[in-house]
C-alpha cells in the first residue's frame, strides 16, 4: 500500500475490527478477550523463508475478566479511538503526546510511558500493521545518510528529490519517521556502512571514504531508530546494496548489529520489514582489539553478564559469535571504533576498513 489514503483506511478498517470483535464477544455473552505471543527471547524462533527471527508458538490470552484486565483492555479502546480520530484528520503524534493526552481520559489514563508504548507494539501484532500507518511518530530522530543514493520524499510541501551526497550539508539527509512515504530513485553505492558513532561517521566523511569506495555512510545514532532498519532494509532489498555494520566492540554494540540483522526481540513482529539478514558485521570485533592491540577498557560487571546472556541468545548461535565473545570474556577487555585513532586519522580508511570490506567480498581489490 503505497497511497496514503488507501493505507489510512485499512488501517481504520483493521482497527474496527478489532473492536467488533469485541462488540461480538459481549453480545454473545462472552468476556472480551485478545491473544498474543509471548514477547521473550525464548519465544523467539528462526523463519527460514524470511531469514528473520520472528515470536513463536507461545501465547498469553489477556480477557476482561478481572479490574485489571478490563482496564488495560479499556486504555486499548481508547487508544484504538485516538488512533482513528487523528487518521480521518490526517494528524500524527509522538508516542510521548498520546501518553500525555491519556490524561483526559479518566480510568484509562496510562500509569508510564512504556505502558502506552506497549499497547501501541500490542495493536500492531494484532493488527499486522506497522505503527506508523496509525501515524504514531516516536521522540527519536532517524538516522543521518550520507553518500551516493538519489531519493524523493513525499513531504508536506509537496514531492523533493535529494541526492544525499550532493544536495546536504555534513550532517547528510535525515531520514524521516515514516519511510514508506520515501522512494528510493537511483544510487552509486558498493555498500552501506552503518556507524554507531557520530565520531567515526564524521572520521569517514572527512577522509572522504563515500568517493574514494562508493560508500553510503550511515549514522545510526546508538540503537537505531524503527525508521533507520526499515532504510537499511529497503536499500538492501530494493536496490540491492550490501551493508555492513561498524560499532564499538562490546556487547551492547552487538546487539544493535543483532536489531539490524536479525530483528530486535522487543519487535520481532515486525522483523520481516526490519531486519536485513544479509547484513554482515565487520567490526570492531575481540580479535580486532587483539590483532591491531587495540587501547582498550577492562570490561564491568555488566558487561560480563550482557556477553553471557548473548550467549544464550539465539540471534547469537553461531561459531563466529561464540568464538568471539568467548574471546572477549578471556581477554575481559572491550574497545571504541575510534580506539583506531592510535594508529593514526587515515588508518580506519586506508587500512582497516578496506581490508575488512574485501575479506567479506563487498570490495574488490
């Protein structure tokens, strides 16, 4: 569904269904009710067609049948209701705003903010739509690109075309929240490289590694944004662009490559659309801080239990993973992507990252 109007009425449809279910329910007697999987890294299991970790089998039935039940089912119709209103005005809202609106609206008034966070996942597991098709914007900003791709954006001023190498400023083109109303027009590009950090996405800008490798560069700010793995996504499957993924080298950078890849466990409902299998992790690895001797960070505590609960992660099953944070755990050391600075400005662009793109087959030498 690429035209807005038609998306906004499946989406009001879809969301009426749902409260006729309900409506039905009631009529014959019934206590209201609503089913969903289990949302836990043990309920999440490979999809081979799709190559994405998805929630399995496992299912919890939430039903009207106690105070606290029949609530949250009642902020859920609310919200259902706040959802609709704003599709027939075409108005959009942060998550953060409708959590504040909810204070009108008496006993279905939301305790915190992740508790309207939750619903909102809720509905789209129900609904099988994306929350940006309830036009719900989070606070976050997406990620900067920067690099040799043409696209067009569906703006509120009207259609712009951008090509995000020549047409922006050092910190590239912003990717909006919904980037369905984006096309992907043409591109230059060997590879996408996804940064973690604004440093290193500066470091490869200045050293001109976009011209020099025909690299889209892109930032993607921590733990990236919904929008951020959809672009990944859409490039990599649309245009068929390779990426790769550049973080620090502990565990918490690992799984913002594992969110990329593999899909984050929180929306595992929504990983077809997220995650991009084929996304390969270049560094910076364990071996990476032993091979080049890295300066590094002695690991804390927390550290140690994120590397082993990655352990038991199955996103990370595989000999390459266990090999490596085994390592880590061995050396108990951890490093930053700018720790290569000690080997000199040029030597991320000139010598590691050319080496690791061509070890993995998306340069060619």
């Amino acid at each position: 569904m690429s035209d807005p109007t038609e998306r906004d009425t499946a989406t009001k449809k879809r969301l009426m269904e749902m409260a006729k279910v309900w409506y039905d329910q009631m009529n014959n007697g019934e206590i209201p009710s609503i089913t969903l999987p289990t949302r836990t890294k043990y309920n999440i299991e490979y999809d081979d067609e799709s190559e994405v970790w998805k929630y399995g089998d496992k299912e919890s039935v939430r039903n009207a049948g106690t105070a606290k039940s029949a609530t949250h089912m009642l902020k859920m119709a609310y919200v259902i209701w706040f959802i609709k209103t704003q599709l027939q005005e075409n108005r959009s809202s942060t998550l953060r705003e409708m959590y504040y609106i909810s204070e009108g609206w008496k006993q279905a008034k939301f305790g915190a903010q992740n508790e309207s966070n939750y619903l909102i996942e809720d509905l789209e597991i129900i609904t099988a739509m994306q929350r940006e098709f309830f036009h719900m914007r989070p606070e976050e900003d997406g990620a900067s690109i920067f690099g040799p791709i043409r696209i067009r954006e569906n703006t509120r001023r009207g259609m712009k075309e951008i090509h995000c190498q020549d047409d922006v400023g050092e910190a590239g083109y912003n990717i909006p929240n919904n980037v369905e109303n984006v096309e992907l027009v043409d591109h230059d590009a060997s590879c996408v490289i996804a940064i973690e950090t604004g440093g290193m996405f500066s470091r490869l800008q200045e050293n001109g590694f976009d011209e020099d490798y025909n690299a889209v560069l892109l930032h993607l700010k921590g733990q990236p944004a919904r929008a951020t793995r959809r672009m990944l996504k859409r490039m990599n499957e649309e245009l068929g662009i390779p990426v790769v993924v550049f973080t620090d080298g502990d565990p918490w950078s690992y799984r913002i490559y594992a969110s990329v890849a593999y899909g984050s466990i929180k929306s595992a409902h929504m990983s077809e659309l997220l995650a991009t299998p084929s996304a390969q992790f270049i560094g910076v690895k364990p071996s990476d801080i032993q091979r080049y001797n890295l300066p590094a960070d002695k690991l804390t505590e927390q550290d140690v239990s994120a590397l082993r609960a990655e352990l038991t992660d199955p996103r990370f099953a595989t000999d390459f993973w266990r090999k490596e944070i085994n390592l880590q755990l061995e050396m108990n050391l951890k490093s930053e992507q700018q720790a290569f600075a000690s080997r000199g400005l040029d030597f991320v662009t000139k010598e590691y990252l050319p080496s690791m793109l061509s070890e993995i087959g998306v340069l060619k030498r």
